[in-house]
C-alpha cells in the first residue's frame, strides 16, 4: 500500500510546486480575512456562496501538488493544479472587485476588470473538470490519437463559451450583476446581444457533445480496464456520480445545502489523487458498496418515518381532534429506531445479490462448507469440499491440497 504522503518525506530539497500551494494557501487566507470583515456588504444576487471557491482551491491544489511531486509533469497533476490555482485567483479577484467596487470605489485600480474577468472564467474551470479531465483519466493519455478531435472540441467549445459571456452587453451575469459589462459587444447595434448569445449557444453545443463524449471515454476506459487501472477508474466514477446526483442540491436557497454539494464535489480531486497515487485502492468497493446500503437504507427510513408521521397524526386528529402531538414524534423515532438493524440486513442482502453476485455467493459457499467443517469428521469429504470450496470462490486454474500426515510426510496432493 503506498502512502501519498511519501513524496513529501522522501523530498531532499525544495520542491517549486510546494510553493504553488504556499501561494494558494496565503492568497485563501487573504480572501478569508476579507469575507470575514465584509461578509455584510451587499453585493445582489448570484449564484452559490460567495468565496466558495477557497475550498476547490486548496483541495485542487494540494492533490495535484501530491500527484506532481511523485509523477513529475504528469497531465492529470498539472490540470489538478491549473484548476486550484484558478479558483483561488476567482475568489481571490471576487473579493478585490468587491472592495474596489462597493467597499471603496475608486480605490483599487482595474476593480471592474476583474469583475469582468471573474463572470466568464469560471467556465474554464468547471468545463476543464467536467470534459477535459474525463478524457485524460487515469494515465494522462487519450485513448487512442482518433480522440484528439473530441479534446479539441471541447477546447473550442469553452473558448466560444467564454467569449461568447465576455462580450454580452448589459450586467454581469453571475458577480456583481448590478454593474454593466465594460466590454460587451456593440459593434452589431441592437442586435450584439443576439450575437453574443449565439456565440454562447454554438459553444455550448460544442461542449455538450464534447463532453458527452468525454464521459463515453471514461465507460470504454472502464469497460477495458483490469487490475489497477479499473480500481482508479471506479474512484473516479465513484466521486463523480456523487458530485453529479448533488448538483441540483446547489440550485437552492439553503447555505447548509450549498455547503453539503461544495464538500461531496471535493471529493472527486481526493478520490482523483488517491487513485493516481494508489493508495489503497481497492477500498473503493467497500465504499460503494456501503454507499448503496446507506443511502437506500436512509431513503427508505425517511419515507416510513414520514409516513408514519402522516399516519399517525390523522389517526390521532380523528380519536381526540388535536393535529400535533409530541407522541407522534416519539412514537415514530421509536419505530424507526426499532427497524434500523433488520432493516439493515435486509438492505445490505438484497445489495450484495443484486450488485455483488459473486461476493454473495461465495460468502455462501463459505457459509455451508463452515458447517460442513463442524458437523463432518472425514477427512476424505472435508477434502474433496475444501476443493470445491476453493474452485468456486477463487475460481483458479488449476487447485492442489496437500495434508499433513502425522510421521510428518505430506500426503500426495489432491486435484
């Protein structure tokens, strides 16, 4: 099992990419002192928490700091770091267009560029996540040069994207919206707004099918993929599924959702690093496998809890005429908590058939040759079991059994 912090022990001098994340780390503590000092001003609507983008920074940064210092210029480590190193600069370039903007106009020189900056660079960001990384996971490699068309599109595709959020006249989209887009496009009159979104459009389209297809790199990966390359690509499949199944939860109004979606899509850089690391890689299944568990477990628990709740209430309106009671509550926490364990096994077989066939069946075949070991005392039948035993579970190619005779010689060995 390799340890990822090995890098930093075995490193004999000073490595640049460790002041990469030094930088990161100071210009995060900077943005974090300016919103801590000017968390109140109001700066109107946008989208997600504001300085979100710490977080992504420093997680970004420090897995591909890990990855580098291993695997020198290695494709995935390096866009590791581009992606950290651009999102501490946006949070870092949000806060600087605040206070130059609203805090104290006038004051700090290009306040309103970087606001400009900051409303189409994110694209760049989230698109190099979202279709470029899917392509050169986990070896740094396209699958094969008939690939590069598809880099390329999704290349062309966020450049039209930003450019096209670049010079759409009016407000900002995102930071800022109360101001006006410095240079937005007005060479085509009254229709430069159209023209803009079209650019956006035709971008957006590019990097949808890129994209698409960048996902269907990954699936063509995993379905040819053994041994270590598919354990890295089930972690990364793995930390996607759950970023992706999240993302509407970051469309609401709830801080605390916001934060839940900002730490579940840190875990794809993590899960990214440990894979390309391989450290303890083949824990994945066991993740999975109790993610599948407790989630189901979890959903359907909230839905009896609920249903009983409903139940009990109207049955409790109908008898005595009042709506709520604290009885209820106490009632259904009781159950619920009474349903837990069964529910549980239940749950955790109906996975292991369902996903973990062969798991399930060899834990099976465990299970009955265990009681054949305490019931039967032949050694001939033990032996012939152990074999079948073995055959079935570990499937090998070929199964050899040698016994121990007493004098000390070993017995000719059973096939």
């Amino acid at each position: 099992m390799v340890n990822p912090l090995a890098p930093l022990r075995r490193s004999r001098g000073f490595n640049p990419i460790w002041l990469v994340l030094l930088a990161v780390i100071g210009v995060s503590l900077l943005t974090g002192l300016s919103l801590l000092r000017y968390s109140a001003v109001d700066i109107g609507p946008r989208w997600g928490l504001r300085g979100a983008s710490i977080i992504p920074a420093l997680v970004y940064t420090a897995m591909g700091c890990l990855i580098l210092a291993r695997h020198p210029r290695h494709p995935i480590g390096l866009l590791l770091l581009g992606v950290g190193i651009s999102s501490g600069l946006q949070g870092a370039l949000e806060e600087y267009a605040i206070y130059g903007l609203l805090i104290d106009p006038g004051w700090l020189p290009g306040a309103l560029f970087a606001a400009w900056l900051i409303n189409w660079s994110w694209i760049l960001v989230i698109g190099s996540i979202t279709s470029l990384l899917p392509l050169l996971y986990p070896t740094g490699q396209l699958l094969s040069p008939r690939w590069r068309w598809v880099a390329v599109m999704n290349l062309v595709g966020l450049g039209l994207m930003g450019a096209g959020f670049g010079l759409t006249p009016g407000r900002f989209g995102s930071v800022l919206t109360i101001f006006e887009n410095p240079y937005g496009l007005s060479a085509f009159g009254d229709h430069s707004a159209e023209v803009a979104i079209g650019i956006v459009g035709v971008g957006s389209l590019l990097y949808l099918v890129g994209g698409f297809l960048s996902v269907l790199s990954v699936l063509w990966r995993l379905r040819r993929a053994q041994g270590v390359q598919r354990q890295q690509l089930k972690w990364f499949v793995y930390a996607a599924a759950v970023a992706g199944l999240l993302v509407p939860v970051n469309f609401t109004d709830l801080p605390a959702l916001h934060v839940l979606y900002l730490v579940c899509a840190t875990m794809l850089p993590v899960a990214i690093g440990l894979a390309v690391l391989r450290y303890r890689l083949y824990d994945i299944d066991l993740i999975v496998n109790r993610t599948l568990v407790y989630g189901a477990l979890t959903a359907i628990l909230a839905g009896v809890y609920l249903g009983s709740v409903v139940l009990l209430e109207s049955l409790l309106s109908t008898l005595t005429g009042e709506r709520r009671s604290a009885l209820v509550t106490v009632v259904s926490t009781l159950g619920i908590a009474a349903l837990f364990t069964p529910l549980r096994r239940q749950v955790q077989a109906f996975i292991d058939r369902r996903f973990y066939r062969r798991k399930y069946d060899a834990a099976r075949t465990l299970a009955g040759f265990s009681a054949t070991a305490r019931d039967d005392v032949d050694l001939h039948t033990l032996n012939e079991r152990l074999l079948a035993v073995v055959t079935d579970t570990m499937q090998p190619a070929h199964v050899g059994l040698w016994v121990r005779r007493e004098t000390g010689r070993l017995q000719e060995p059973s096939a």
